[in-house]
C-alpha cells in the first residue's frame, strides 16, 4: 500500500470512529514509530505480565511446541502475522533450525520498517533459513503465500494480538483464517487468559503511566499525519477490567468542552465524554476451544506458562 492510500484509510476511520457515539479510535493505529517504542517501554515494565509469560512458553515448552510444528517431517512455510521484533518467535525458528528442520520463514506485517528490521537482523542469526518478508495486510498475503509455496503452513499469531479483537471480531478473524488454510496446517495463536482481575487491570493501568502515554500518542500522532489540533492535556486514560466479560479496556476522558478539529472536520467534545481506545480481551481455556471448534480448527493443546497466565493454543485445519 502506497503512502496515499495509508493516509486516505487512516483519516476515513478515525473520523468514522470519532463520527460515532460513544467515540472510538483502531488501536491498530497506536504503532507508529513512538507507538513502537512506547510498546517496547511495556513490554518491559514490571507491570505487564504477557510478554514475560509467552517468552516463558517460548523457551521451557519449546521440545513440545518443535514437536507439533516438525509433524511428520515434511517441509513447511512458518507464517507469522505481525511479527514485531521477532523477540518469541526467534527461539523457535532457533531450535527448528538446530534441528535442521527443512522450512522457510515468511513474516507478515502492514509495516515495512518492521519487515527491514527483520531482513537485517534474521539473516546473520540463522545464515542457512530462507526469510521472505510480505508487506500487507495479513489475509492478502496469506493468499500469497500459498503461491510462493506448496509446502503445509504453520501460522504463528502471537502476542494475544487476537485479543485486541472483541470476541465477536475474533470469531471472524478465524473463520478467515481457517478459509486461508489446508488441511493439515497448524495454527499456533496467543490468548492471554482470565486471572485476578487486578493483575489484569495493572497491567494496563501501569504505575509508571506508559500505557496512558502509549494511548495519548495516537491523538498526537492524528495531530500529525492528519492536520488534528487534539490538545493531549485534555485528556486523561482510565482502564476497565470486567472479570465478567473478560473485556479490559483502554479509554481517553475528555476534561472539557472541547471542539478537536482533525483538518476540515470538526469534533465535539462534551466535558467527561470518552474515546474508547482499545479492547485487550481474556479468555478461559473452554472459551478458546469453543473459538477453534465453532470455527472448523482442531484444538490440539495449549501450552502455558508456569502461572497459566497465557495459553499458546495449537489448532489443526
Ligand atoms: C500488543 C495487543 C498484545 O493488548 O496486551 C499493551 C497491546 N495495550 N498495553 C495487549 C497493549 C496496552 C497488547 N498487544
């Protein structure tokens, strides 16, 4: 996708999502070059649990992870939608390689600067691995993939990225995912899993107030690529949790009566009115069995960490 056509998208829905009531902004958006970092910054707070718990899952349960992806030894094509810095994934593509497992690696991300780090960093780790970047949207280039090669596919999408899906969006998203694949493929997807709600709610409501800086970024980075005059001091994060639901949710309060205008487009702020920003939703392991089965998977296993916090569940087409 050209630059335009970024632009063009980007400004159509945040002003669809601005346009509606209770106001809401893509999430997908938060990652622009300060978002990156921002994200970097949690990843490594002390607070945020879900990183350290999938790289746990990565390095203790790798034996049996290898052994369901290796199968019956025949070659395949490692898929992974939005890889970021590879920071899990790499421990797998290590051992495979070790094990001198015939596969190539084919990352999948919107983001260019993403894919660039990988093709400098991947190749001087693991010399004898074939990386193919593609750059687009995830179900456009899974439709690719198929013709770069006939090989079975095993797709990795980590990170609970699913979470940042309603329940509902998700049952979409793997319904599209199973129509992408074959028989035989795998699937290995993060969930993050309910647990005491306020380890849940730390976790997104930081002390060190990263996330509130992370959220606040993409007002300021609509101020920059789409001409808004959003005033960030307006603005004050709060996060929900509902044990409930499992939904935890990110919000912007507006502190005032504030007229934001994003070019020629003019929004309304009433005093206390919200942007519901981001869902991070959490699931118990019979909900992510019900999410493989109603959606034509085969549920194989979840691997956990220690303090079955996430669950990595493998799912067979
Ligand atoms: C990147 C989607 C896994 O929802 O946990 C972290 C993003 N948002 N803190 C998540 C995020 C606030 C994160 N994921």
């Amino acid at each position: 996708m050209v630059n335009g056509d970024f632009v063009v998208k980007f400004y159509n829905e945040v002003i669809a999502g601005l346009s509606q009531y209770p106001k809401r902004l893509p999430s997908k958006y938060f990652y622009d070059a300060t978002g990156d970092n921002l994200f970097q910054q949690i990843m490594h707070s002390p607070d945020y649990y879900v990183t350290r718990c999938e790289l746990e899952i990565f390095t203790t349960q790798l034996p049996e992870m290898t052994k369901l992806v290796i199968k019956d030894g025949s070659p395949f094509d490692l898929i992974e939608l939005g890889p970021g810095d590879c920071y899990k994934s790499i421990h797998l593509m290590k051992e495979l390689t070790r094990l001198e497992t015939d596969f190539n690696y084919l990352p999948i991300d919107i983001s260019g600067a993403v894919l660039d780090q990988i093709n400098t960093t991947l190749p001087p780790l693991l010399p004898n691995m074939p990386v193919q970047c593609m750059n687009g949207e995830y179900f456009q280039m899974l439709s690719k993939a198929k013709w770069y090669s006939s090989n079975r596919k095993v797709v990795l999408c980590l990170g609970g990225n699913i979470g940042n899906m309603t329940v509902e969006e998700s049952h979409t998203f793997c319904k599209a995912l199973h129509k992408h694949l074959n028989p035989g493929d795998l699937v290995i997807i993060g969930f993050d899993l309910v647990k005491n709600p306020n380890v849940i709610r730390t976790a997104y409501y930081d002390r060190e107030g990263i996330t509130s800086l992370f959220n606040l970024n993409l007002l300021e980075r609509i101020n920059q690529e789409l001409e808004g005059n959003f005033n960030l001091n307006d603005f004050e994060h709060y996060c929900s949790y509902e044990p409930e639901t499992g939904a935890c949710k990110s919000f912007l309060v507006c502190l005032a009566d504030r007229i934001v205008r994003i070019r020629n487009k003019e929004i309304i702020f009433k005093k206390d009115e919200y942007i519901w920003m981001e869902i991070s939703q959490k699931y118990n392991p019979g909900q992510i069995s019900e999410m493989a089965l109603s959606n034509g998977f085969k549920p194989i296993g979840n691997l956990m960490d220690s303090k079955r916090w996430f669950a990595d569940a493998c799912w067979e087409v």
